[in-house]
C-alpha cells in the first residue's frame, strides 16, 4: 500500500518510523511519502491561508497549493488513489471504513489546519479521484495530522502481514460489533483482584461463552448504540438470554 500525507508540519509524521508501522515500511509491505504543503507555495512568504469569504473568525488553507499538490501526487496513482480529508465536518471514521480504505492501493491524506480547505479542493479532486471527508469524533482537533496518524494505524494493522497473529483481529473490539470482553494475564491474585476463575477452567466452550457474555454486558453498559446496531441474525439463543 501507498500512503502520501501532505501537511504544513511534516515533524508530525515522526512516530510512522516505529513500532508496527516502521516495520511494515521496512519490510516492503507499506510506502509512506510525507510531503511539506509549502513545497507547492511561490511565494516569499510561502502562504497557505488567507481570511474566509463571507467573514468569520480565522483562516481558511488557499486552493492554490493544494491544487499543485495533488496534481504532483495524483498521476503517480494512475486513477488509483482516494483523497482522504480529515475533517470535525466529516462522516465517522470506524472499523468499517478503516478496513474499506486498507482494501485501497494509494490513499492521498491531506491535512487541513486552521478552518479548513477552500471547499473547491475537494471538488476539484473529486472529478479526478474518489474523496472521503472523515472524522475522528464528536470534538475539534488542531488540524488534521493526529487524525491521519490514527487513522494510518488503524489502516496499517489491517493489512495482510502486518500483525504476526492475524486472529487477535478477528477477537478485539469492533470486529463483530461489539466490545471485547476484560483480558487477563498471570499472576492469578493480584492487590486483592482474581482472574475469574473460568479462564483458569480450561473449558474451551465455557470461556468462549463466558468471553460473549461479557462482550454483550460491556457493549450494554458503555455502547447501547452498537448493541442496537447488531445484526439480529448475528446473535444466537444464548445471546439473548444474557
Ligand atoms: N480535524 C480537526 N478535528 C478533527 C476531527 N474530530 N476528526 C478529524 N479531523 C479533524
């Protein structure tokens, strides 16, 4: 997979040279280019914003270098690429979209600041390449780089090589709608705490139920949204009795 990330602060980016990531960058299975906005400006002063029309507080990012950006990066995808555009304003980012963009070959991130991209950018690029707007959550970031490092690691640890045991994707939170259940490791008494007792048992089948039960409990307490979600048909007698 490609990742281009364009940014008026590339030192963001620094954390995408370790742990998973950097390994995945090393190995050949990821190719991450961080690109300076201000590459594209022609200016002494290498201006990115200027003020919003119809007034407003702050500043909004000029389309002229971002214009030059993707014109530089978008032929490199061949019409393969998705410009992805974190945003407060943009549709919610999940598990779900993180697994739909790592299907993708190429995502082209590009990192917004102060209020955001002249809108004609994005218009623009979405006659050239399919555009997501997405966001983190219900709050206001500075700009976009956290978002994109998030969402480069939610992405990254989907694809195939990445993670050394792929089954603990098929076992965490989101995988099938509902929260994970508490894990646990030794010693078996801690400060007065036990590991429950059934994930001690050995019985296979009972901690497989145990594990569901606590999945359904946890997702009704903290998550009723994704309980209401579920697909019915995804749920079985035992399910409902809990
Ligand atoms: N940029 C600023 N706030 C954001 C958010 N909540 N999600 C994604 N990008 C953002």
């Amino acid at each position: 997979m490609r990742l281009d990330v364009v940014t008026i602060f590339p030192e963001y980016f620094g954390p995408l040279d370790l742990s998973l990531i950097g390994k995945a960058r090393g190995s050949g299975l990821l190719d991450v280019t961080i690109h300076d906005l201000r590459t594209w400006t022609h200016d002494v002063h290498r201006t990115v914003d200027d003020s919003p029309y119809g007034g407003g507080p702050g500043m909004v990012m000029r389309p002229e270098p971002w214009g030059e950006a993707l014109d530089a990066l978008a032929p490199r995808a061949e019409g393969r690429a998705r410009l992805v555009v974190p945003t407060p304003a943009g549709a919610p980012f999940t598990q779900k979209v993180a697994h739909e963009l790592a299907a993708e070959p190429h995502l082209i991130f590009a990192c917004g600041r102060y209020e955001g991209i002249d809108q004609r950018v994005l218009d623009h690029a979405a006659t050239r390449m399919p555009v997501s707007e997405v966001s983190l959550g219900d709050y206001v970031l500075f700009g976009g780089e956290v978002a994109v490092l998030v969402m480069c690691e939610a992405i990254v640890r989907l694809l195939p090589g990445v993670l050394g045991n792929a089954e603990s994707l098929a076992e965490e939170s989101h995988a099938n709608g509902l929260l994970e259940a508490p894990v646990y490791t030794k010693p078996p008494q801690w400060r007065g705490h036990e590991v429950p007792e059934i994930l001690r048992s050995g019985d296979h089948g009972r901690i497989a139920r145990w594990r569901r039960d606590q999945s359904l409990l946890r997702t009704a307490q903290r998550r009723p949204d994704l309980l209401a979600d579920l697909d019915p048909d995804t749920l079985d007698k035992r399910d409902v009795a809990a």
